[in-house]
C-alpha cells in the first residue's frame, strides 16, 4: 500500500547584504565547512528553520566542527574562523549540515543577521577575522 500525504516547506530569500562585492566570493575561495547544529540555539540562530548567511562562526577543536563564534566558550569557538556564506536548513536542533564560509573579503558589519550574542561580530572577532575587512 501506498502512502501520500502533504509536506509544507518554507523558504526564506537568501539575503547576502552583508557583503560589500563579490570578492572573496568566488568558487574555490569559500572554504567547505561542516556545521553542527547542536551548538546553536534555535530561538536565536534559526527560528525559521533556516541559519542566515552572515553568522560569525568558530570551530570547535575537539570535533572540528563549527558553530556560532562565542567569546565566553572554552572549546575553541572562542576565537572567530569565517562568516557564514549561504543560508542553511536547519530542521533539527542536533545532527551535522555542511555549507561554506567567508574567510577573506569586503563586509558591512551593519548588515549582519545577529547584533550580540553568539555568532555576532565583536572587536575580538574582527581582529581574528584579519583577512576581512569591515567597512561602511
């Protein structure tokens, strides 16, 4: 027997206004990066199912997986890696989602999805982040 039934998605428009140009955007230059999604909050990083392009991440040393850059965590997300590039799904509180990260480029840190918190941009972040330059 065969079952159907009725699957809803909802899509959110990718909104990659943080970056100044396209430099530090092109193939090759966005190094591939795997997320995991325990160490987000859903209330702040994906309230909609989906992780905004935008958010500072860091890796976390013991699994070499990444999360939102934290100044306050002690597990070597306390120092920035990469903006996030694209916008994920994120459908679940825990498992992995790979995706992309800025590591070089042109950035206006007034357009980035989070203000404060973790995976927002401090002065700490902007130092490690050396490669980027933050403008406007």
């Amino acid at each position: 027997m065969t079952e159907f039934g009725v699957i809803s998605t909802t899509h959110q428009a990718e909104d990659r206004s943080w970056l100044i140009g396209p430099h530090g955007t092109d193939p090759g230059t966005t190094p591939s990066i795997t997320l995991d999604l325990a160490l987000f909050d859903q209330a702040t990083h994906f309230p909609q199912g989906t992780i905004p392009s935008g958010i500072v991440l860091a890796k976390n040393e013991t699994t070499e997986l990444f999360g939102p850059y934290d100044p306050a965590a002690t597990d070597g997300r306390q120092a920035a890696s990469c903006i996030l590039f694209g916008s994920l799904p994120a459908r679940a509180t825990s498992g992995r989602v790979g995706g992309a990260g800025v590591v070089h480029g042109f950035v206006n840190p007034d357009r980035l999805p989070l203000k404060a918190g973790a995976g927002s941009l401090d002065t700490a972040a902007r130092g490690a982040l050396t490669l980027i330059h933050f403008g406007l």
